[in-house]
C-alpha cells in the first residue's frame, strides 16, 4: 500500500503569486501535523513550493501538470464554479474535456506514486479545482459525498495497493 496526500496550496493575497504572512503560518502550522513524506511534488507556480517548503518539505520535482486547469470545460460558465465535490464529479461526467483533464490527475498520480517505495508516501500541493477533480476520477463513488471544495492548505488523502485506489478521506483544515 502507498498513501496520497494532495493538498491545495496556502493562502496568498488575491492578486498575489506569493504566499503571504497568514499562509506561511498556517503552511507551518500544518506542516508540523503531518507524518514524513518519501517524495514530495509540487505544481511548478510559486505559492505551491513555497507551501511546501513552509510546511518544512523539500521539494523533489515540479509537474507541469499539477498547475493548469483546461481552458475549456466543455460546459457553460455558469456551471464552471463547483460548490461541492458532487458538483466536480457531475462536471467531470458531463464535460469530456474535464473528464479527460481529471483522468489525467489521477492517472499522474498513480505514476508519482511508483516512485515511491511500498509502505511510503506521497505529497502533492497544487490548486483548488485540480486536487477535486483528480480525486472524484480516483475515487468517484467516495469523493463526490466529501462536501464543499478546498479551502487554502486542505486536501485529500489516498490509498493506492498497487492496482487500485481503495479508500480515501478529504483533510479539512480546523
């Protein structure tokens, strides 16, 4: 078995790419909750390392990936906003551009997850919306009842045995 933690960067002003003071706090704070990690993996953009690294991680590579939602949902605008997990899996099922796009995620990281040895740990941090969606792919009838999206530095955690996602809970910050 290995374990999936992925996790929604820290808070950062609005218009800012950087953590601000709030955000490396509450990255620290959290940081110090959380078991050792085998490898850790961030979306190249800089509020994501810099979560990382404030969360007392060192980063061991940056996916592309983890850092671009798709352009085009395939769906109305006014449906591009989920306001719940059961949202992103509706949005998943009926967009194939997002279905693509959420396979995608959980295809990558099945393949982050090889790298890590039986037993160990994976983190990610990216952004709202990738996380959700990835995890809705991974575990569809599980995900889509874990409520409102994430919140700064919330996640989920997973379980892969090797063939298959088996379980997972969200990770809501207090």
């Amino acid at each position: 078995m290995r374990t999936l933690e992925h996790r929604r960067h820290s808070r950062r002003d609005p218009s800012g790419v950087r953590l601000n003071a709030e955000g490396r706090t509450l990255a620290r704070t959290i940081g110090r909750t959380l078991p050792k990690f085998d490898r850790v993996v961030t979306s190249p953009k800089l509020r994501a390392i810099e979560t990382a690294e404030a969360m007392g991680f060192t980063v061991d590579a940056t996916e592309p990936a983890l850092g671009e939602m798709p352009e085009d949902a395939g769906v109305p605008i006014e449906q591009y906003r989920p306001q719940s997990f059961e949202d992103f899996s509706r949005l998943v099922r009926a967009s194939r551009a997002m279905g693509e796009f959420a396979r995608h995620q959980a295809a990558l990281w099945r393949r982050e997850l090889e790298k890590v040895s039986d037993g160990g740990a994976l983190l990610l941090i990216s952004h709202s919306g990738i996380v959700e969606a990835g995890a809705v792919a991974a575990l569809p009838r599980i995900a889509r009842a874990w409520g409102p999206p994430l919140g700064y530095l919330e996640g989920v955690r997973l379980t892969w045995d090797g063939a298959r996602w088996v379980s997972g809970d969200v990770r809501r910050v207090p």
